[in-house]
C-alpha cells in the first residue's frame, strides 16, 4: 500500500486502480477488477499522485 510521505509525493504506488482524464479536465479513478469509478477529482485539475494512468 503506498503511503503519503507529507512532501507532495507517495511512497510506493497504488495498486488495483487507476486513472483517465475526462472531457471536462478532471481525473477519475477507476478499480481495476470491476472498472468502476471510485472517485473523481474535481478540487483540482491534476492527477491523482501515484496512480496509472490509463493510455
């Protein structure tokens, strides 16, 4: 499991998820497995920290 290091990046990566840019500019996180979104990002326009992109 990564783990915040309290300077602006993880330790390690997240596994199980990852992530794609919307139309709008914001960034879903989707699990793996299933490819259900978890979660959305809308505070800010950048990617969630240490998790795969989608291509």
């Amino acid at each position: 499991m990564a783990k915040n290091s309290n300077q602006g990046y993880r330790i390690g990566a997240v596994k199980g998820r990852s992530q794609v840019q919307t139309h709008s500019g914001h960034w879903g996180e989707r699990d793996r497995t299933t490819g259900q979104f978890i979660n959305m990002k809308t505070s800010s326009k950048a990617p969630f920290k240490g998790v795969t992109k989608e291509k």
